[in-house]
C-alpha cells in the first residue's frame, strides 16, 4: 500500500509511576490509511500508552504529534476536535438513548451551533440538529446499521454494541482511530465480520488505525505493521508475520524459550 503522512506519532514517551515506568522510551508511528497494532501481555504497558495518546494520562516524558502538531499537552477533548476518536474495550454507550441519538452526540460536536445556541433554542440549534442526524444516518446507512437506528443502546447484545461504539466513534470524522480490543466479547464469526468492517473502514475513509488487540485473529489480517510491548518497552516491531515468527515474542507470550 502507498502510505501517505504521519497521522499519529509517539516519540521515546514515557510514563512513571512513582518507582515504576510502565511506558519506558515507546516510539512508534502511524500513516494515514494504516492499520498499526500494539500488542503485549497483560501489564506491557499498552492501555497506558493508549492513554497517553488520547489524552487521558500525562506523558512523563516524550512527545505525541498528531497530523505533525505537538499535542503532548493538549487536553483530549482538543485532540478529538483535532480527528483523534476512540473505542474502548468496555463498551460505553449512553444508555437510555437510542443508537440514532448515542450518534448525534458525537456528529453535533461539528456543528455550527454551541451552548448558548442549544440553551436558548436559536433558529441555529434546529439547523445543527439536522445536520448531526443527517450525518449520524448517513454512517449508520455505511455501516449497514440503519436497522438500529430507533433501538435503545442498553438493549444491544455485545456485538452490535461494538459495532455502535464504532459507527460513533466515526461521527467524529477522525483521521485517527484508536481502537481498544475490539473483538473482545465477540465470537469467531462476529470477530471475522469486524475485520472485514474495520478494512473497508480503512479502505473508504483512509483513516489511520493504531488498535490494541489480544485476538492474533484480527492482528494479522488487518494490521500493516505490529508493536510489540513488553515490560513498559518495545520488544519488536516489523509486519505481522516478522513479528509473529520472532523468537522473543514468543516467549513473551509463551513464558518459555522459543
């Protein structure tokens, strides 16, 4: 595949917690229209540096650039305005609301309108409405969803609520998205599904993937390039099967010589 900029990078980040680095010098980045997977045993370090990605956690030292842009101190809610948009690896939805609505939610945040618009109900607030669920329909329409459309969030079997968090998630028109296991909870056929979806994802919206994933089922079809995380650091980085065939990768995983 033709790669086009750097959409996401991570520069020697680090992140200590009191004696403990649990991210120690991770560099890694993504190009527009890739799919990078990082991967690791439970404790390597990967949800923090999610974390650190999104915001959510304060990079002890290092540099995240978004697009180019030092966003190393930029809070998350400006890096999501900036087209970096999230699933996690629990599903959070907003119960009591429907899919159309859990969509509009994250489709409004690029409307014209603000708070003092919806708080006095000005003529802008009925035209930004409109435009969060034309674009809320339209992806659900992409996605094959539109079926859901009018059914409560908190009704949805796993499955389709993954499917919801992520048809949200691209509300927010991201150029990088931040995918938290998202096959957990599914089984083999819906896993097999999800991948497809993620790569016509890729392919149409040419949006970057940076996913965390335990399932090698859905790391090695779908990823471009793998990071490995061991103990807070890169153990190994290269295409799937280059990391798939290396001897300290699996022992890490393994806990036995290779």
């Amino acid at each position: 595949m033709t790669l086009r900029g750097t959409a996401l990078e991570l520069r020697d980040v680090g992140v200590r917690f009191g004696s403990l680095d649990a991210v120690d010098g991770v560099s890694l980045s993504v190009h527009a229209g890739e799919v990078v997977g990082l991967i690791g045993p439970n404790g390597a370090g990967k949800t923090v540096t999610f974390n650190v990605v999104t915001g959510l956690q304060p990079a002890t030292r290092g540099t995240v650039l978004l697009g180019g842009r030092d966003v190393t101190r930029v809070p998350a809610h400006e890096r999501t305005a900036m087209g970096l948009a999230r699933t996690f690896q629990v599903v959070q939805l907003f119960a009591g609301m429907t899919v159309l609505e859990n969509l509009m939610v994250a489709a409004h945040r690029f409307t014209s309108a603000g708070v003092v618009t919806d708080a006095l109900r000005l003529p802008g607030r009925k035209r930004a409405l409109d435009a969060a669920r034309e674009r809320a329909t339209a992806v659900l329409a992409f996605l094959e969803l539109s079926h859901l459309a009018d059914v409560e969030a908190s009704l949805l079997p796993v499955g389709q609520a993954r499917l919801v968090e992520l048809a949200r998630a691209l509300c927010l028109k991201p150029t990088v998205l931040l995918l938290d296991e998202p096959a957990s909870g599914l089984d083999p056929a819906e896993t097999a599904d999800f991948v497809g979806l993620l790569a016509e994802v890729r392919a149409t919206l040419g949006c970057a993937m940076l996913l965390v994933e335990h399932d090698m089922g859905v790391v090695m079809p779908l990823c471009d390039h793998v990071v490995v995380m061991n103990f807070g650091k890169v153990l190994a980085a290269g295409t799937p099967e280059q990391v798939r065939l290396d001897p300290e990768v699996r022992t890490a995983y393994l806990g036995v010589p290779a």
